[in-house]
C-alpha cells in the first residue's frame, strides 16, 4: 500500500512507525546533545565566535534532522526513488562543484562553502546510491538489461569523484556497502570478480600516489613512521576514563585532541561518561543494525530487503570506522560518528537514511 504524501492523511504515523529504531535514534541525538555541551567548556576562547555556538548550530542539526526523519518516512516507495534520483545527481553536480570551483581545506577539495556555512556534498551520494542501486539491481534481476552496467557506471563516477576529492576513507566505505549488495543479490561471479581485482588496482594506485593515504596505512602498521598524537591523545582519553568517567566538562585529555567535536567525540565520551557509557552507546547502534537486519529478512520485496541492507551497512559501517578509528583498530579517517558528532552534512546524511529505514519499514509492514 502506498501512503499519500499528505501529511494530513497520515493521521496513523505513530503507529507504523518502528518505533525501536525511532526512540534508538534520539537516544543518540541526546548523547550528542550532552558531548556536544561538554566540548562548549573545552572550546571557550579557542575561535573568534562563542563556544555556544556549536552548540546551538548542533540543536539546529537535531531540529533538521528530525524533520527529514518525520517527511520521508511519510513518503512513498515512488517518491522516495525520484528523491534519491533528485539527491544523487545534485550530490554529483556539487562535488564536481566542490573540486573545480571551491577553495581547498585541509588538503581536500570537498566542501561547498557560503559565508560562514560550509557543505559536504559527497554525504547525500551515500543513501541516494545505496535506493538507486537497489532499484537497478531489482530491475536487472526481472529483465536482465543494461541496469546492472548502469549501476557500476554510477560506482565509477562516484568514486572517480571521491579519489579526486581526495576522499578515500567514503569511497571505500560506499564500495563496501555496494559489493555487500552485488554480492547478495547473486549475481554471476564472471561479473564480480573483475568488479573486485578493479578495486584493488585502484586501492593500489591510490596507496602510491596519494601521500596521505600512503602516510595514514603505512603510520598504522608502523607508528614510528609519523606522528601519533591524536591516536595517543583518545587512547589515553580512555584510559583515564576508565568505567565511570570523569564527569561532563571534566575531561582532561580528550580535550586537546583538535578533532574532538567531530572524528574524535568517541574518545571524549570515554574519558568524560565512561566505558559503561561508551558500551550503552554501542548498544544502541548495534540494536537499530539488529532490528532492521530482522526486519529484512522477513521481507519477500527485493527493493525493500537490498535497500534495507545497504542502508544499515553504509549506516554500521561508518561507525564501526569511526569507533575503531578513536581505538586504534584501524587506520584513522576523518569520519563522523552519526548523530553525535558535530557536522550538519553527515547529520542530514544520517538523517535521510534513518528516514529512509522507517519508510522502509512501515512499507513492509502495511504490504502484509
């Protein structure tokens, strides 16, 4: 069944909604609230502006986001695809933008900036690719047509995009998300296995001729190849946490790490609330990737279960990058925590694809 777009109509939204992975989801937008008043005290008279105001740009996030969840989850299957249609060529139209007409910052060209407002654009790529490729897979299971060949073309100019960005942390991401679908969906292996020696001529090209993310692997593997500071810096910061924390505002290592409002959060949490908290905060992630894992695979809609899959992947994995990234786990990588981190693009990201899971999900449910 397909609900009007009319919000008037949709008088029963509470009760299609999944209601584990809303009240999940701001549950995390509190964490964030309370990280982000916390990093208020550590940033006070460090920039030209008020501290307050990260925290205030970080309600107006939550305010946004919150709006996106509420409207797309009343839209319907159709819309849904003409909105991530719509998205991923104005995403694509903007990084283009980014890179040829945009200053750089911090070595990368992939922000859109007016006045004081800054965008990543490659954030929309991430749900509008994941709905588009699942509609392209569906439709080339039923004809058996050119859309699959439409669907690595999309892949590559989205990546050729990221690595001259450069952004290669988001293009591994997005084609680990995107193999996760391919490989689901059965297709033939003669058509895989080139898709995956391609990446990895690619990973390798990319490991020899950009420096940063030669110097980020090879300082992994061997830390006396470079600096450690910010890694030595969250691994402290957990330490001193240990399983209660210190109390909010009264981190005093995590608090000279320079990402720690936004790649780093995780390690201020640590210090500040505590490994207890840290581990609740897990939790809460791990149960929206559970349900919607559950939820999936009740259903018989090949669009419903490849979008649901992709969009919990792209939605795990980015913080399972960003969590291993605070620990040490991995390399690291200038990735958000969603809903937590400050950063209104990954917010609106986040947001799109939370409302897309519970759009999703209502829609299976009112198939039945």
């Amino acid at each position: 069944m397909i609900n009007n777009l009319n919000p008037l109509k949709n008088y029963n939204w509470w009760s299609n909604i999944d209601k584990l992975i809303l009240i999940s989801t701001l549950l995390l937008l509190l964490f964030g609230v309370i990280s982000m008043s916390s990093i208020n005290q550590h940033f006070d008279g460090k920039f030209y502006f008020s501290a307050d105001l990260l925290l205030k740009k970080h309600l107006i996030f939550c305010i946004v986001g919150l709006v996106i969840i509420f409207v797309l989850s009343q839209f319907s299957l159709k819309h849904a695809i003409y909105f991530s249609l719509f998205i991923f060529v104005l995403s694509i139209v903007l990084c283009v933008a980014a890179i040829f007409f945009f200053p750089e910052t911090k070595g990368a060209n992939r922000w859109i900036k007016f006045y004081n407002l800054s965008f990543q654009p490659s954030e929309l790529l991430k749900p509008s690719f994941i709905v588009l490729s699942a509609v392209l897979l569906g439709r080339y299971k039923i004809k058996n047509d050119y859309s699959f060949f439409l669907n690595i073309l999309c892949l590559i100019v989205i990546s050729s995009l990221l690595i001259l960005q450069p952004d290669f942390g988001m293009f591994i991401l997005i084609f680990a998300v995107w193999l996760i679908q391919i490989l689901s969906s059965n297709i033939n292996l003669k058509i895989i296995i080139p898709i995956v020696l391609s990446f990895i001529l690619v990973f390798l090209l990319c490991f020899f001729t950009l420096e940063h993310v030669k110097f980020r692997i090879m300082n992994f593997f061997f830390s006396e190849v470079g600096d450690n500071y910010q890694i030595s810096k969250s691994l402290d910061s957990f330490e001193n946490g240990g399983l209660f924390g210190k109390g909010i505002g009264e981190g005093t290592i995590s608090k000279n790490l320079p990402d720690v409002h936004s790649d780093f959060i995780f390690a201020l949490i640590g210090e500040e609330l505590g490994g207890l908290f840290a581990i609740l905060i897990i939790a809460v992630y791990i149960a929206i990737y559970v349900r919607i894992h559950i939820i999936s695979q009740r259903s018989n809609n090949f669009f419903i279960v490849t979008s649901l899959t992709g969009l919990a992947n792209i939605f795990i994995f980015q913080v399972i990058i960003n969590i291993s990234s605070s620990l040490n786990i991995i390399p690291t990588k200038g990735m958000t925590l969603p809903f937590i981190s400050y950063g209104g693009s990954s917010f609106i990201s986040s947001s799109i694809i939370i409302g897309f899971i519970l759009l999703l999900i209502k829609e299976e449910k009112n198939a039945k």
